[in-house]
C-alpha cells in the first residue's frame, strides 16, 4: 500500500467515524427533547 492510498483510508475512517458521531449526537438531542417536552 502506498502512501496516497493509505492517507486516502485514513481521510475515509476519519469522516466515517465523525459522521457517526454527528448522528448519535443528533439521536441523542432528539431523545432529551422528548423527554423535556414530556415533561412540560
């Protein structure tokens, strides 16, 4: 594997891995918005 490739791969996982955390954070703030209007 040259080096080209493998900063390709890494640049991959990098955004794969941020985009997951995007998602569950935005699950996650969806979830206490549920839980604060419920309790209104």
């Amino acid at each position: 594997m040259n080096f080209e490739v493998s900063m390709f791969v890494a640049r991959v996982m990098i955004f794969l891995s941020c985009r997951q955390l995007n998602l569950q954070a935005s699950y996650h703030r969806q979830n206490l918005g549920v839980k604060y209007t419920r309790q209104k």
